[in-house]
C-alpha cells in the first residue's frame, strides 16, 4: 500500500469522532449513490420502452423498403426483386399503398390499403403472426374479394369475420366528378382482424391483395415499392448502403429505422436529456466533495506541513487528497450501481410498478439492462469526483510548510 492511500484511507475512514466534514463527506457519498442509481434505473426504463416500441413497429414492418425517390410508381419490379435476390436478399417482395374509403350499410372511413402479395407477405412482415380473429386470406370468392383489417378499424365500422365491406377508390371518384362515369368499386369479405399494439395500424391498415389493389388504383402492373428481411436486422445499414450504391439515385433505400426516424429520435434525446439532468445530482455531490476536501485542507494543514517539512513532495501532498475524493466517487459508484442493479432487476422479474394496460400495451413499467450503462455512467460520476477533487488537492500541494507549523 503506497503512503499517498494509507494516509488518505486514515483521513477518510478513520475519524475518531462524527465531526462536521465527516458529515459532508457521507453526503456526497450518498449523492453520488442517489445519483448514480437513479440514472440507471431511469435508463433502463427508457431501454424498456424503446426495446418494447421497436419490438412492435419492428415484428410488423419490413427491415428494408424501397420507394421510388419520385414517389410515384415502380414499374418494373420484377427487374428490382432480381437485382435485389443477386446480392443474396431472398426475403423480397411487392406491395401497394394508396388511400380508400371503406363503406358499409352504417358507416364509412378513410384508410390506408395495402395490397400485398398473400403467399409472400409472412417474409417480408410479421402482419401473419398478429391476426387474432379469422385468418390472413386475400383470395376472390366471386365477385367478393378478401380483406384483413386491424382490430380498431373493424370495431369502427362494426364489423366482424364475415361481414361485406365496400371499397371506394379516389382513383375512380375523381373520373365520376369530371367524366361521370361510376368511381371504382369492389366488394370485399372480412377474413381477418389484427391486433398490431400499434393504434396507427390497427385503426387506419387494411390488408387486400395486390392485384385487387392494382385494379381499384389504377396501378396497371405497377406497385408502390418493395419490402424485405433480412437474417439479422443489424446488417440493416450496411444493406441499406449496399442497395443505394447499387440502385442510383433512382430509388430511396429506408431501413426499419428510417420508417419511424421521428419517433426514435425523440427516445434518443429525451434519453440524452434525462442523462444529462439526472447528472446534475452527481454535480452536486462532486461540489459535496469539493468542499469537505477543501475543509479537510484546512483542518489538515498542520499535517500537511510536517509531511512537507519531512520531505514529502507536492506530488505526494496532491494525490493523498485526490486519492481521498476518488475514494468518496467509487464507493457512490459501486453502491449507486448495485441499487440500480438491484432496483431494475426486481421491476423486471417481480413487476411491482405496474401502470395502465388500457393506455400502454403492457401490464407493468418495461425495462431492459444494457451493460454500457453500467459502464460510463459510473464514469461519469468518477470524471466528476475526480474533477471535483483537483482544486483541493493542488490547493493542499501548495501551502507552504513553515507557514503550516508556525503556530502550532
């Protein structure tokens, strides 16, 4: 044990009595402790809820889409599915998007129709795994197509499995305004309803094939882009580069990420945020230390200069005390983090906070241990009580041994 650590363990753990820089010294230790567990929680909270969002939006949307960068129509897809199968992609597929109306005897609704293509559509989308009633079939039984619809949209127009709905196309209202002519129109059978846990789809999606929504668009043999999976989803960015070098400036290339950039990026800054305020409290216990090392100085100081007067160095007079602030930082640190631990672990496997399922699409608070939480929120918390500690220390590295011991 070097002379620098066992002085400054005697100083800080070693008092014979509770004086009054004893007292702030425990402060900033359990600041430091308050501080660091209440980041971790709070993050991992934000780790929850993110996991479970992009766990949602992600089991439903496609890894990658392809628009074109007009907007407009793709023609040939066919041409882009094989360019897109020669760089190994198997998982690819067409799909329309267009808005309609949706009628029945009682009510109507403006929505979102998709057209995709039924035997594919599982590989490119998790729409399949999510219909709770019925079955995801798109198939023509007559003049009556097949629909599927989210849970919300179909308690709207008050539908069930079975039921006749209407399709209106905007394509076909704007002929009968201008050459009055009939809008385009077809019947179709509810075959499936959905539950996504996304309001967004389950109140304004539904599902039909592409040729029915090829033919009600007016689309011809054209569609609104291409989905596709991937084997792991982390190669997503590095596809997405991959197929924007190859296909031009042509198409826009989107990632999972990209579908929902918004949304993501206000869960990364109001993580930033919390970071960045719940780090405030660590500021406060460093200020802590700063004063009671600051205090300790003055109290110390006739130790200080026999320690000087015996040949102790500057060198060795400012890590005693650095040591001693570093040691205040990592006890905070080690016990702020195992109450975090601790903390998270028990919401996780016991569920004691519970919230609203009516509001949220989950009974209790979610939340997710990452281990670079673990990593640089401690640091943080050393880089602030280490930086809190240097101006004491120098302070104490200076004062001038015979000055020290004169009175005493």
């Amino acid at each position: 044990m070097s002379t620098e650590y066992f002085i400054a363990k005697r100083y800080l753990f070693t008092k014979r009595k509770l004086n009054f820089i004893t007292i702030i010294s425990i402060i900033s230790i359990v600041g430091v402790t308050i501080g660091v567990a209440a980041m971790i929680i709070v993050l991992s909270v934000f780790n929850g809820f993110n996991a479970k969002v992009s766990e949602i939006l992600v089991g439903f949307d496609p890894h990658i889409r392809i628009e074109s960068k007009s907007g407009g129509k793709i023609k040939n897809y066919e041409s882009l599915i094989k360019t897109i199968h020669d760089e190994g992609i198997e998982t690819a597929a067409p799909y329309t998007l267009n808005k309609g109306m949706l009628a029945n005897n009682t009510t109507n609704t403006v929505l979102y129709i998709k057209g995709v293509d039924e035997n594919k559509v599982d590989k490119v989308s998790g729409v399949k795994d999510v219909v709770k009633l019925g079955e995801f079939n798109l198939q023509d039984k007559g003049d009556f197509g097949g629909i599927v619809l989210g849970i919300s949209l179909a308690d709207r127009m008050r539908s069930v499995i079975g039921d006749t709905l209407t399709l209106l196309s905007p394509v076909g209202l704007e002929s009968s305004l201008t050459q009055f002519v009939e809008p385009l129109t077809k019947d179709f059978i509810i075959r499936g309803i959905f539950v996504s846990d996304n309001k967004d789809y389950d109140s304004k999606y539904a599902y039909v094939s592409i040729e029915n929504a090829q033919y009600l668009f007016n689309l011809d043999n054209n569609v609104s882009g291409v989905e596709m999976r991937l084997d792991n989803i982390d190669e997503s960015d590095d596809v997405k580069s991959k197929l924007q070098n190859l296909l031009g400036n042509e198409y826009n290339v989107m990632t999972w990420y990209d579908l929902n950039e918004s949304l993501y990026s206000l869960l990364k800054i109001e993580r930033w945020v919390t970071f960045t305020i719940l780090s405030l409290i660590i500021a406060v216990a460093s200020f802590n230390i700063l004063a009671s090392l600051t205090m300790t100085v003055i109290e110390k100081k006739r130790d200080i200069g026999v320690l000087k007067a015996m040949g102790a160095s500057n060198k060795i007079i400012t890590k005693i005390f650095l040591f001693e602030g570093i040691a205040v930082g990592v006890i905070g640190m080690v016990a702020g983090s195992l109450i975090g631990l601790l903390v998270v672990l028990a919401q996780k496997y016991f569920e004691f906070y519970t919230i609203d399922s009516s509001v949220y699409q989950f009974d209790a608070l979610p939340v997710e241990l990452r281990f670079t939480d673990f990593i640089f929120v401690p640091f943080a918390a050393f880089i602030l009580c280490f930086l809190a500690s240097l101006y004491p220390s120098r302070k104490a590295a200076k004062l001038d041994p015979i000055e020290s011991i004169r009175w005493e």
